[in-house]
C-alpha cells in the first residue's frame, strides 16, 4: 500500500483508496486515506518548513529544483507509465506528459530569481520599492484527468516563490503525486516543504480549504465545486486560484483547408477521451462547409484507434471510471432527444475496462443540454453558422470561458473574432492550449487566476511595498 507523505514520515492513514485501471476495471494499487488528524498534521509539517524554505534565497531554492526536475527526467518512463496506468491515457501522451512536468519544474528553478519588484519615484521623494514575498502553506486540490502535470503547474511555482504546499490529489489517482513528493525529497527538497495526503474530496479537500493556517487554495475542477471553495474560503479572506469547466468552441470557416482541420478538430475534442476542460467540444462550422468538413471528421473519428493505453499505436484510451462512462452515454442519448443526429460513436468495446468510441453529434443549437453543459468525454456537438458575428455569438453563449480555437485564412476577420471571443486562451490556427512560458487561466465561470509563465509567480506571492525616508 502507498503510504502518505507529511514531512519525512510516511503515515497509513485511516482508511484505504483501491486505485482501479480504467483499461481493465480491476484495481491494482492500494493508496492510504488521510484522516483529519493527518491533514492538520500535513499542514503544520508545512508550516514549520515555511520558516527556513521561505528564507533560502531565490539562487538556492532553484538549485534544488533543478535537482528535482532532473530526477523527474530520469524516472520520466515510470511516471509516464504510471500515468497511463492510472488514467487510461496513451502511454506516448503520458510520456510527453512526463517530461512537461520536468520542464515545468526546470522552467521555474530558472525563473525565480528573475522574478524582480519595481522602483517607484513618489510625490515625497525617498525611495519606494516593492518586494514579492511569499504567502506560506499553499493547498494544492487537483483533478484526476492530467494529475501529475496539473499538480506540477502549481506545485513548482509555489515552492520556487516560497511557499510550502499541503497536496491534495484526486482519489481516482493519487499515485503520481506520492511518487513525484518521493523524488522532490530524493532531490533535496527539505521534509515538510512538500506533502501529499490523498483522501476523499468532500472530506479532506473542504479542511484544507477551511484550515485557518492554510494562506491560499489553488484548485482545479468543477465549477459547481470552485464555487463552494470560493465560499468556504471568503471565510478567511482566503486567496483562491480556479481553473474550473469548459465548453470550449472551435470555431471553423470555409476558407480553410477542411481535411487538416478536421484532423485536428478531432485531436482537441477525443484527446485524453474527451476529459479535458479544453476540449474542443463545440464545433461551429460555416455553413458553405459544413458537408464537406463533417465527412472529413468523420471518417477521422471513426479511424481513431481507441485501446489499450500502453500499446504504441493508441491513439484514445478508456475513461476513467464506469460512472464517466455513463454519464458521456446518458449525454449522447440527451443530444438525440433533443434534436441532434449521431453520426458515429458512443460504442462499448467488447472487452474489460471503460472504453467508449468517440461520438459526433450534429445538428446542435443553443439552449440544448449538450450544447451548454461540459461532457467531460468523447463526445464532440457540430453546430452551423452563417454569418462572423453569428459565430461569435454561438461561441460566447455559455456560462464559460476557458479555452477555443478559430481557423481561417482572413487575417482581418480573424484579428475581428479573436477579439470578440470570451476566452481566457484562444488558438488560431491551432489546436494548442498550453505553453509553459505563457498564461493559462480562464474567463467567466471558468475560473479566477492564471497559471504557467511568469504570470503563475504573481499567483503564489504577496506584493509589498517598502518606503525609506531619505531626508
């Protein structure tokens, strides 16, 4: 059994987690539950190591990150594997997962020192400047879809800046984040600074929240649950970072070359099965080429090879659980009641694990359950347009914010939408998401904060401002 990991102890916990392998349905690690007393136990491990990590300068800090983010290089497969294991991802995502981490934790090693305040020339003379100091013991709440890069995301920028961090991942799979505490001790990273508690959400995640000697919560999930954190924690004036749902749109005119976009269309929707805040899950398609790009996709998305995540050739594995499973099933038999056609997909494989072929739905428009609500599988809605500020309409009508993609070769029309569009990250041209170096974060109700870049340092530091009389 996993034991947790609170300073450089290794506790049992109160109960445990059976870990299950989404590709064959049967469990194949067991993980220990932290209890409340563990928690507070995690969070004062954190508090004590806050007063000598914090006073490390920046130069040392990053030192021992680097030598944590080589380690992660060298156990790059493990993980990886694990990963794959764990989530039911394909093992050569999961291997370009595990190296971003590496890179995440190497990038802000790098960073931190170059992370500088400002001088400022004040009406009364002297000298003014600013100072970014860190907060103290972070809670790190993070999802079961990309569990060890999501966790890195936050982890390396908080402990470059200071901070010490209590790690709360999801139940479905916490073994990434026990390995990667393991390594972070293995490089130097003192006992205390990093801990992780796996344990029921509703339990220990709302104590971490709640800890009156927690100074900040960076979260990323549902938007039903970031909503109750956000409650909890104005309790305490407590700083929040949300990175929650989405219903993501790619939006799609016909003066593009319709066969490649319909490759990637189908990467930024099936990719990690669909559960993937990202995901492209709304497709709008100018009417003049509608047809033609729907036989495109979908003969793409029928042709995707859906399987075991540890074969090479994979390019889709399982959901995460039966209840996932179920609940992308229950949406494709929403969307035909409500209007849609499907035009391929939402099979079962005969054979164990929680497999679901890819759907495409088409006919979608507004108001409709499918079109509004994030799935969170395979499960892509084609919609029509005819006119740009259609398209934008359709694309800004939900609740969300986070992420789209718009192709086309009018470079005025595109500057036009991009900056119409409600969306905290937007790919023209692209498909891509992420990028280590720049922000990541959504708009509206899909979330508060930004992560990755220089921009994540500002999230996990508090801005002072030192004034010296010089008369």
């Amino acid at each position: 059994m996993q034991k947790l990991l609170i300073g450089d102890r290794r506790p049992v916990g109160s109960g445990v987690i059976p870990v299950v392998e989404p590709a064959t349905g049967e469990v194949f690690a067991e993980v220990a539950a932290a209890s409340a007393a563990d928690l507070d136990a995690a969070v004062a491990a954190a508090r004590n190591a806050f007063a000598t990590w914090s006073k490390l300068t920046a130069v040392a800090r990053g030192e021992i990150l680097f030598r944590f983010a080589e380690l992660v290089y060298a156990h790059a497969e493990e993980l990886a594997v694990l990963e794959a294991r764990n989530v039911g991802k394909p093992i050569n995502d999961a291997r370009w997962e595990a190296n971003h981490v590496a890179e995440t934790i190497r990038y802000y090693a790098g960073a931190i020192d170059k992370f500088f305040g400002h001088t400022i020339s004040v009406k009364k003379g002297g000298l003014d400047f600013t100072v970014h100091v860190p907060l103290g013991v972070v809670g790190l709440i993070v999802p079961w879809n990309f569990p060890m890069v999501i966790a890195t995301w936050k982890l390396a920028p908080a402990l470059a800046s200071g901070n010490t961090v209590v790690l709360k991942p999801a139940s479905l799979t916490p073994l990434t984040a026990l390995r990667l505490g393991e390594l972070a001790l293995e490089a130097g990273v003192p006992p205390g600074v990093l801990n992780v508690v796996p344990g029921r959400g509703a339990e220990i995640g709302q104590q971490l929240v709640a800890h009156p000697d927690v100074a900040k919560i960076g979260f990323t999930g549902e938007t039903a649950t970031g909503r109750a954190i956000m409650a909890t924690a104005a309790q305490h004036i407590k700083r929040v970072g949300l990175e929650l749902g989405g219903k993501s749109p790619n939006i799609i005119f016909a003066d593009v070359d319709l066969e490649l976009v319909a490759r990637e269309a189908a990467n930024s929707v099936f990719a990690n099965a669909g559960q993937d805040c990202c995901a492209r899950s709304r497709i709008l398609i100018e009417r003049a080429a509608h047809e033609p790009f729907l036989e495109a996709f979908v003969q793409v998305t029928e042709n995707l090879v859906v399987g075991d995540p540890l074969e090479e050739q994979t390019q889709m594995g399982p959901l995460i659980s039966a209840r996932q499973r179920e609940i992308s099933e229950s949406y494709i038999e929403i969307g035909q009641s409500e209007g849609t056609r499907r035009l391929c997909g939402g099979q079962r494989l005969p054979r164990a694990g929680f497999f679901l072929t890819p759907a495409v739905l088409d006919g979608g428009r507004p108001g409709m359950r499918v079109v509004e609500e994030e799935i969170f599988g395979p499960v892509a809605v084609v919609m029509t347009f005819d006119t740009e500020e259609e398209a934008i309409e359709l694309a800004n009508g939900t609740i969300y914010g986070l992420s789209g993609s718009l192709w086309t070769n009018d470079l005025k029309r595109g500057l036009r939408v991009a900056q119409a569009l409600r969306t905290g990250v937007l790919s023209v041209n692209s498909s891509t998401s992420v990028h280590l170096q720049a922000p990541f974060g959504g708009m509206k109700q899909s979330g508060l904060g930004r992560e990755l870049g220089m921009h994540a340092l500002e999230q996990y530091t508090e801005v002072r401002n030192i004034y010296f009389e010089t008369r």
